[in-house]
C-alpha cells in the first residue's frame, strides 16, 4: 500500500476554527476572536489499536476539550497482545503490579506475573470503567493513509473483517498498534513441508491434543520459556530447539521471594493491598524501583553488570544439576543484552527425561521432522514456532521503518505520532509509565497545533537523522550492542532499532517538555500570527478585572 501526501499547497485564508472559507481573496488577514480563546478548535484524532497504549490514549486524549477521537482496531476485543496471546502457561514477565497503569490500579492481581487472562480482563475493565468502548470500531484494520496537503488532514483507508473498505479522515493519527501483535513464521526451509501440525505460539490451537505426541518447540525466548512446562507433561517427547541461549531466572524478585516459584497472592495479601493504600504504594514503588535500578547493570563493563551477569549465573548453575545443560542453557554474553526471563518451571521442565535442548543449527524441516546441521533427523508430531513477532516497525500500513525521533514521531509524516515506536524504553525500566509520559508528549502537540492555528506540525529531517546518530553512538557503551542475537538490532547492519539509548527515568524527563524547534509547521493562514486575533483579551471580552496584576481587593 502507499503512503503518501498530495503537493497542492492551499493559500486561502481560513475561519478561526481553522477551515478555509472557500479561497475568498479578500477574507481577513486576522482571526475576529479574542487572544485567548484559541482552545476552541476542534481536532479529529484517530487512533489506531485498542491494546495498552490506545486504552491509555483514548483515556487521556478526550480529557482534551474540543478534540473528538476514533479508534480502529483489527481485534473483537481491547487488549491487543493480551487479547490474541493464548498458548499455555502464557503470562506477562514483567510484575503485575508494575504492569498497569497509573491512574487504573488493580490491587487484587492473583500472582506477581499474571496469566494473560487475568491482564487481558485488566485491560477490559479500564476500557469499561472509562468508558472507551464507544469510540472503538472492532475487526477494523488500518491498511493505509494519504495526507492531503490541500485540507491538512489525513485520509485514512479502513479494511473491514467482513472485506468492505472506507476511508475516515482526520487532523492528527496515533498509532498505538503497539509492536508485539504482528507474528511470524521463521524462515526455515521446507517449513510448509512439514506433514505433521504446524503451529505458532501466537495462533495457538487449542484443540491440538499433545498428548503421547513428540513435540519440537522452535526459539528460546518468553514464549518458549513458557510453553515449554506447559507442554512437557504432557508429549511423550520434547525437542526444546535453543539457537541462543538467554538468563532465565528461577527465583522472582522484584519485592517478592517465597520458596514457591510465583505462587498465588494470598487474601490476606490481596486485603492489604486494598485497605492500606499507603501499604500498597510502598509495594508497588519496591518493585519499580528495583526495575528501574536494573538498567545500572546495562552499561557495558559496570559493576552492576558484571555483579548482576555473576548472580544470574550462579543462579542458573544452582538450578541446572547437569554441567552438560549448563553449557547449552547460560549465555557467555553481557547480562540484558537478551530479555532477561524469570522462570523456575521451565529449568525444571528442559532437565526432565523426555526433554532435549538442541543447540545445533536448523538446516531444514522435513514432512517428518527437523533436520539439524549435523545431518541428524528428529522426527516430530506436532511442531511448536515460537519465534516472535515481526519487530521491524513497520505497522500493518508499512509507514515506519527503523527510524524515528525519540520513538514518538518520524520525519515525512506531518500531524503522526506514535507509541512505542523505533528506539523506544521497551528493555530500560518500567515501561507503562513511558506509555503514559509519550501520551502526556502527544497531548502537548495536540493542544499546540490547536492554539497555535497550525496546519502541519512535522519532525524535521536533521533532527531525526541527528538523533538516531546520537542514539547508535550511546548504545556502544550499553549492553545491548552486545555479542547476542537479539530482536532489539537490525540483523543486516547491527544497528539498534528496539531500544531507548538510557532508562526509562530518562526517557520520560527527555520527553516531558516538547522541543517545538525539532518541528516544522505550517499554519492554517498565510500569517503565522494569525492567531493572535484581534487584540483584545479574553479578560476584556467577559468584562473580567484588568488590574489582575495588582491582585485582589477585599470585598
């Protein structure tokens, strides 16, 4: 599909909401409205997903006055990632009660890493609490967008689950889709070969039978790590295909330690959480602070990396009796340089008798099989891909590539935001208090270019290219150029695309005032300073006290 924008530039001048009055040549230079009242302009938004980060926008962007919103979303349901993921054993790695928003808690979570099912109803219950559901059209996929240079205003090309197609228009999108909701299958030879059932972690089919079966699972990353224990009862065999190892944790952490690994919450637990807030603030701070110190240990050769890469590993060591296991299961590179995963039951899973974790490469899949680069054939009933999602950037309508500023805006596309995009904090520290600061960011561009009178409001080329050059230069000396293979950098150039250059902390105070320099604008009349009005204030209109700066007298 395309992407692209009209050339035809619009000279008229418009009224002071900001439409033009039909091109007359003689319509005022100047708005007839006071200084002040310049919020009144309204904006059309829309928002594209209704995961995570589209609940947040819809809930903070219509606190704005004068802006309506509308949200596409591929799904029948909100939760994006959290709705589609429903492989066994599928959870959140990152602490519940970390994994939620600011202004919505849920203090009752069941465990400190939560079933998808628990998280996904979370995030149902804020989209009803708030609200939200009536700005939301479901199994609506946006396919593509064409700004229109003439109108300053995007046309947005909408593809039904039932095939029909329309075109919506707007002043400003958000693309919260999100980056986790796009899976695929590894390119392996012969792997549409395979005669057995052929299945991806991410379009789970619940009504394959594993049992007595012989199962070979593809990857090594959360998924794997979870489907894994949960799979291994079960198949009379189980193939675990490891191309790169990572730390996996068997213990919790993170204001949590028990001798059982992630057990339930008990009431007692749950009651205090809800009747001492001050208890539960105290909590729930424990676990974002140790979160948020983690990223002290991804600076290449600090000590927090080499103490935190040595209790990782003695970790796994005490829970991996096999020195055999050992050396296939714990990495030889820097700590965080991979997701960093605690899971218990799958080092008790891969060190039980019907388990093989294969390290050799894969040379192909057969109709029988997986055949490994030393010529070995292991037969396979039911293949497993756990292999991930495409994390290219590229949306579902293929606007953004590699490259972004400050993960939240890319150079060519005028009036476009989005949430969690290229260079993003997804591996830095808590990451929900980032998507709430990047909405915050986007709500400030939005009241700008609706007081301002501006037409376009576009990052600037130099800008963007200076950043990212500024963002390849700091991740030297971060863990994450590190000697791993691992989704957050481009495999052709090894140039980091996934993840911010610092901490979350520092994400959300870089992000927190905009730099309006950054941008190009254009503005709805040929003066940009129309907008001042006709010199008279909004105190002198409402017949308000012109003597404010003197104070108040008593009455």
């Amino acid at each position: 599909m395309t992407f692209s924008g009209a050339t035809t530039k619009d000279e008229s001048y418009p009224h002071p909401n900001g439409d033009a009055p039909g091109g007359a040549k003689n319509a005022p230079r100047y708005a007839r409205f006071p200084l002040h009242d310049r919020s009144r302009r309204p904006l059309h938004v829309i928002v594209v997903g209704a995961g995570p980060s589209g609940i947040a926008t819809l809930i903070k962007l219509r606190e704005l006055p004068h802006v309506t919103l509308q949200c596409f979303e591929k799904n029948p349901e909100v939760g994006g990632t959290w709705f589609e993921t429903r492989y066994p054993g599928a959870a959140c790695d990152v602490a519940s009660h970390a994994y939620q928003y600011t202004f919505d808690e849920k203090k009752d979570w069941t465990r400190h890493f939560s079933p998808a099912e628990e998280i996904g109803q979370y995030f149902k219950d804020v989209a009803k609490r708030h609200d939200i559901y009536p700005l939301i059209t479901f199994g609506s996929t946006v396919v593509g967008a064409r700004w229109d240079e003439v109108t300053g205003r995007w046309r947005v090309q909408v593809s039904a689950s039932d095939g029909r197609e329309r075109v919506a228009e707007a002043d400003l999108i958000v693309n919260a889709g999100g980056i986790l909701n796009d899976w695929k299958w590894p390119e392996i030879e012969g792997l549409q070969d395979f005669k057995g059932v052929l299945m991806h972690t991410a379009a789970w089919d619940d009504s394959v039978d594993m049992n007595g079966r012989s199962v070979a699972v593809i990857g090594s990353g959360a998924s794997s790590i979870q489907v894994v224990p949960s799979v291994q009862p079960q198949a009379s065999k189980v193939d675990v295909y490891v191309r790169s190892p990572t730390y996996i944790l068997p213990t919790v952490g993170f204001g949590v330690e028990s001798s059982i690994f992630n057990e339930q919450y008990s009431s007692v637990d749950i009651d205090r959480f809800t009747i001492d807030p001050e208890f539960y603030r105290t909590f729930r701070k424990s676990i974002e602070q140790q979160m948020n110190e983690n990223f002290a240990a991804s600076i290449k050769g600090s000590t927090a990396q080499a103490d935190g890469r040595a209790w990782a590993e003695k970790m796994m060591r005490g829970a991996i009796k096999s020195p055999e296991l050992q050396e296939k299961l714990i990495p030889s590179w820097e700590l965080n340089c991979r997701r960093l995963t605690p899971s218990l039951p799958y080092l008790n899973a891969v060190q039980q008798p019907n388990v093989d974790v294969v390290r050799t490469g894969i040379r192909r899949i057969t109709g029988n099989g997986v055949e490994t680069e030393d010529g070995q054939l292991r037969e396979a009933d039911v293949l497993v891909c756990a292999t991930g999602f495409n994390t290219s950037f590229s949306s579902r309508f293929e606007i953004v590539g590699p490259e972004a500023y400050l993960g939240l805006a890319v150079a060519g596309l005028p009036n476009y935001f989005t949430i969690m995009g290229p260079n993003c904090p997804i591996a830095n520290g808590s990451l929900i208090p980032c998507i709430e600061a990047s909405i915050n960011y986007i709500a400030q561009a939005i009241v700008k270019i609706q007081r301002d009178q501006i037409k376009s409001l576009e990052v600037k080329q130099s800008v963007q290219d200076a950043f990212n050059d500024y963002v390849q230069e700091v991740h030297k000396d971060l863990v994450w150029q590190g000697s791993c293979q691992s989704w957050y950098k481009d495999r052709e150039t090894g140039r980091i695309t996934a993840v911010w250059p610092g901490s979350s902390i520092h994400f959300m105070e870089m992000i927190e005032t905009p730099r309006w320099e950054d941008y190009e604008m254009s503005y709805t009349n040929t003066n940009p300073f129309w907008f001042m009005g006709n010199g008279i204030s909004q105190r002198e209109t409402k017949k308000e006290d012109l003597t404010f700066y003197l104070g108040e007298t008593k009455a």
